[in-house]
C-alpha cells in the first residue's frame, strides 16, 4: 500500500549542541520526528539528519574545537574557534534565507559545552553535558517500552500512516520497542566506549570518538530501527516476492 510522502525540507532535523553528538539538547530521538522518506518508502537518513548542511553543523564544531586544542593547546582559543564555526552556519542559513533555528540551537549547545570547559579548565570537560543528555535519552526511551509507548512508535507511527494505532496491535508494538532498543543501544555503545576515555583523560581519542560515533552512527542506528519495525505494507511489492522465491 503506497503511503502519501511527507513535505521535507533541508531543515528538517534540529541542531545538536556539543558538536557532533546527535544527544546534543533538540537532537534527541523525540526531535527526530521529522524523518523522510523518500520514492521508493524506505527512510531517508540524509534528508532525515538534515542534508549535507546538517550534517556539517553537527560536526564542524566539535570537529575544530579539537583540532584548534589539539594544534595549539589553548582551550579559550580552541572554544572560541568552535563558536565562530557554529555562528558561521547562521549567517550561511542567513544568507540563503532559510530557518536559522538549526543553527541558534547548535550555537547555544556549543556555548553550554564551552562554559563547562572553562570553568573546569579542562578540554575534556567540553564533551561531559553529551554524557548527561546521553543518559537522559536512554532512561526516557526505557521508560517508554515500560510504559508501551515505545519512542520509535512515535517516530515512525505517523510517517507510516499508523498514527497511534500501532498500539493496539501487540506485534507492531512490540516491533517499535525492538527499534527503540536499537537506538538504546547505540547510545549505550556510545557511551561505553567514550566515558572510559574521558576518565583516563585521553582528549585526542575521545574526540575522535564522539566525532565518529555521533550523527554518522546515529542515523544507522536510525535506518536500522526503520527497517526492522516495518510491517509488510511497508515492504515494497517486488521485494516481498524476492523473499517469497528465497524462502
């Protein structure tokens, strides 16, 4: 069954703050609604993370805080260059007169991170509210299995046509608890792998980490959780034959 395609725009997801990790404030899953698809009804992560320019105003700042740091080894330079690059995405959205929201969220993420940072004096510190929001996200999309209003459901539900009728069927709910511990899971891994390097102190490596393991994986995690929380009339018709002869 042929679902009406959703209107999307290249401001259709929201800003993280700190740099490249999707668990920047309005970049958390419930802020991913606005997930496209695109001709062929699969979901379309470009489009879905906000294009190109989205993509480079998740991880330009964070990506020249670190390298600035790493270089020169001055942290009120190296947290200044990062909101001078996040500040230059909004004059870009300016001058092509689109919605600047994307990017006053960015700059205003990037400044909680900077203040963290110098107060403590310490670069590693420019990454820890990630790790608190992170967190936050994992206990709320847990809650919302408990409660069976798995977050994923909301996600999708509504791009799919189901609204929030997917609850009253027990396989496409519990589908949309799978995707969502999907996401779970790549936020735990991330964290599993970035906090042993912010206690060792270890910046370069942490960096790159959160850089590698921010909105690139997310969104796999992402299209991961849509595929797996289809129902047959999301899969399209000469596929379902294919598995047909394969089975």
């Amino acid at each position: 069954m042929n679902e009406p395609r959703p209107e999307s725009s290249k401001d259709s997801s929201r800003a993280e703050p700190c740099g490249a990790d999707p668990d920047r404030t309005t970049e958390g899953v419930l802020a991913r609604a606005a997930a496209v698809k695109n001709a062929d009804g699969q979901i379309d992560v470009l489009k879905t993370i906000g294009g190109y320019q989205g993509l480079a105003e998740s991880i330009v700042p964070a990506l020249v805080f670190s390298v600035v740091f790493t270089v020169g080894r001055d942290l009120p330079w190296s947290l200044a260059a990062a909101i001078v690059s996040a500040m230059a995405f909004t004059i870009v959205r300016l001058v092509q007169k689109s919605s600047i929201t994307q990017a006053l969220v960015g700059i205003a993420g990037v400044a909680i991170c900077a203040v963290v940072a110098m107060r403590s004096g310490d670069p590693n510190d420019y990454f820890l509210p990630g790790f608190f929001v992170n967190g936050g996200y994992i206990l709320a999309m847990i809650l919302s299995i408990a409660i069976k209003w798995p977050v994923a459901g909301l996600l999708f539900g509504f791009i799919r046509g189901e609204g929030t009728q997917w609850r009253t069927n027990v396989r496409r709910r519990r589908a949309y608890a799978t995707a969502t511990w999907i996401v779970i899971g790549v936020l735990a891994l991330r964290l599993s792998v970035q906090l042993p390097l912010y206690a060792a102190g270890q910046f370069v490596e942490l960096a790159t980490a959160r850089i590698v393991m921010g909105l690139p994986l997310y969104a796999l995690g992402l299209w991961f959780a849509w595929l797996v929380s289809r129902s047959p009339e999301d899969v399209p018709q000469d596929q379902q034959t294919e598995d047909e002869d394969l089975s």
